[in-house]
C-alpha cells in the first residue's frame, strides 16, 4: 500500500486563538507583538491586517502608521508550540500518526485511513470542515510524501488531493520556498533568476550540490519520495502484540 500523508497549515494560528476568545478581533486588523532589539515588533497578523499590508516582522509603530486603529496584544511564550501539540493529539481521530510540524502546521500519516470517511477528498474536506468549526482558518494537502502534500497545502491550487501520478506535475509551478529551504538557499535560487521548481528540477545533481549544498538535495528527495522522511507523533503507537498461552 503507498503511503499518503496530509499537511494542515494553519494561516493565522495565535490571532485565531485569541479570536476565539474576544470575536469581536475577527473583523478588525488585529496583531500580536514581542519586544525585539529594543523595539515591538509584529509576531502575527490576522487577516484583517494582512490585508492593509501589515506582516509579521514590521515594527508595530510602522504599523500603526498604516492602520491607526489597529488592535495589538502581546504574545503569549511558547503559545503556537502548546496550540500545535494540542490539536495533534485532537487530529489522532483521523489517523494515529500525527506530528506537530513548526511553526504553524501538522502532518498526519494517513495511510490507509480515508477509505473509513468515503475516500480522500471527502477525508481532506471532513478534516478541514472540523478544524473551521473549531475556529481556525486552515489549509491542507494530500500526498504520497509529507514534501509534496506541504508544498501544495501552502502554495498550490485545487485539486489539493495530489495522485501519485501527479506529484511532480504539481511540484513545478510552486516557487522554491515550496521546498523547505533555508532562507539563504531561496534567496540565491532567486538572484540567479530560479523562480519556479520546474527551472531546476532537472538540472545535474552534481552542479546543484555545488551551488546549494547537500542540504537541498536532501529536501528535493524527499519531496519526490527517493528519502523518506519520518514523522514523530504526539502520542506513540504500541506495538501491536498477540500471545498464544
């Protein structure tokens, strides 16, 4: 049996928990701050905020320059970890194997789990519709590899049930970033004019060690299924056992 893997991203994690405590945040930018060098810098930004131009790493009074009635509260240590721990233990009712995935998503091991819900898209969308309810805005993939089901989930296009005949297929319109790289690796693929997967997906391996390292090489097999990644879930599975006395 393949294994297929689901990537939940959660786009607004700490402001939507905040937001489920005052609703009144859900329709006002609204912003979490951190001290930082000496200043307040934005954390997170809901998507009221987002929206006015406001993201995560601005100085908050560059930001309240933009928007003068912006709400802010201060972020709470350690909130998205205990929030992702939380609702991976809450995710085991979809499938035994579910990881904390830093800093704002989860991956579940699925396989042989969407077939007791009436198939893959109708697993995905139960899984989605519950996590809604819940109060989170969410997106999520899934894919034969935990690479591919994160890249679609954050910056792919329907259909986000990815078959195992089209995984590279829905790979190469997604920007680097899609690939889990350190932020010096991205912007160097971007300074030589490397926009997209599908410009560097077939290049010589030996010339991409060279210029990227073996880091990258790394991440590209395991989005293509050639490394396996492993997943560590929050609860650990007994070993099954049967004795005969």
């Amino acid at each position: 049996m393949a294994r297929r893997f689901v990537s939940i991203w959660f786009r607004h994690l700490t402001t939507d928990w905040f937001t489920l405590r005052q609703p009144r945040l859900r329709d006002v930018p609204f912003v979490l701050r951190a001290p930082s060098h000496g200043r307040m810098v934005i954390t997170a930004a809901n998507a009221v905020a987002e929206g006015k131009g406001i993201t995560p790493g601005m100085v908050l009074a560059d930001a309240r320059a933009i928007t003068p009635d912006l709400e802010v509260s201060d972020d709470k240590t350690a909130l998205a970890g205990k929030l992702l721990k939380r609702l991976a233990e809450w995710c085991i009712r979809f499938t035994p194997v579910a990881a904390v995935d830093p800093p704002d998503g989860l991956l579940l091991d699925v396989t042989g789990c969407p077939h007791l819900w009436g198939g893959e898209q109708a697993y995905l969308e139960e899984i989605l519709k519950k996590l809604t309810a819940r109060g989170y805005e969410v997106r999520a993939a899934l894919a034969d590899t935990p690479g591919v089901a994160w890249a679609v989930a954050r910056f792919g296009k329907e259909p986000y049930v990815i078959s195992s005949a089209n995984h590279l297929e829905a790979l190469l319109p997604l920007p680097p970033e899609a690939l889990r790289l350190e932020e010096e690796t991205i912007e160097r693929l971007h300074k030589l004019g490397l926009h997209r997967i599908s410009q560097f997906i077939r290049m010589p391996r030996p010339s991409l060690r060279r210029r990227f390292g073996p880091h990258f090489l790394m991440r590209l097999d395991m989005v293509l299924g050639k490394q396996e990644e492993y997943l560590t879930p929050v609860q650990l599975i007994e070993p099954y056992q049967e004795r005969l006395p």
